[in-house]
C-alpha cells in the first residue's frame, strides 16, 4: 500500500467502502456457490428487489461483482474468489477483536466488583 498513490488509494477505499454494508455482504455470500440472477438473489437474502439491484449495481461498479445476460435475465457473480479469502481475514480478525474486548471488559468488571466490595 505503501507505493499506492491517491488516484489507486481512492480505488482501495471504494472496494472497502463497497465491503461495509451488511446486506452488501449478505449479497455477496449469497452469490458464494455460483451466478443468480436479481430474483434468486432477492429470495436468500430476504431483501427487497430495488434494495438488491442497488447494491449489485454498487458492487458491480466496485469490481467486486460481474454481471452476464441471459436471455431477459441478468446473472451476477462473483469477480474475483480471493473477495472471500479477504472476507474470511476480515471475520476472524474482527471475532479476535470482540473476543479480546469481551475479555478486556470482563477483567473491569471482576475489578469492579472487587471495589465494590
């Protein structure tokens, strides 16, 4: 990231800011086996058909998605599996955050209550 300018940093921050709405991501685990189309995706998420096509457009426009017609429908996948391997990194990263700050405030408390005493 180091060599990056801001032209390409404004590119990484687009594809992150792409990446840090929930329904965004419920978006993108729906499409985790393979191509749907708006409808399919419509149904796994249980989100609205505008909201979906919004945020497809979104991600479609972030990289992060690709889009292909067939016939009256319009597919879309996954870009690039590696968007996965980013997002596993992201998840474990941020269960070892809550864990350790779930930690953290159980340790105040046990203070706490030994103050309070």
């Amino acid at each position: 990231m180091q060599a990056l300018d801001d032209s390409a940093l404004n590119h990484v921050a687009t594809y992150f800011r792409a990446l840090s709405e929930p329904t965004r991501l419920r978006i993108l685990n729906a499409l985790r086996d393979g191509g749907k189309n708006v409808s399919q995706i419509t149904a796994l998420t249980g989100c609205g058909q505008a909201n979906v096509s919004k945020h497809l457009a979104l991600l479609f426009e972030a990289g992060l998605v690709t889009r292909s017609a067939q016939g009256t429908a319009v597919f879309y996948a996954i870009a690039d599996s590696a968007t996965f391997e980013l997002c596993d990194i992201v998840c474990g990263n941020v269960a070892r955050i809550v864990e350790r700050q779930f930690s953290n405030t159980s340790a105040v408390k046990r203070q706490l209550g030994k103050v309070a005493r």
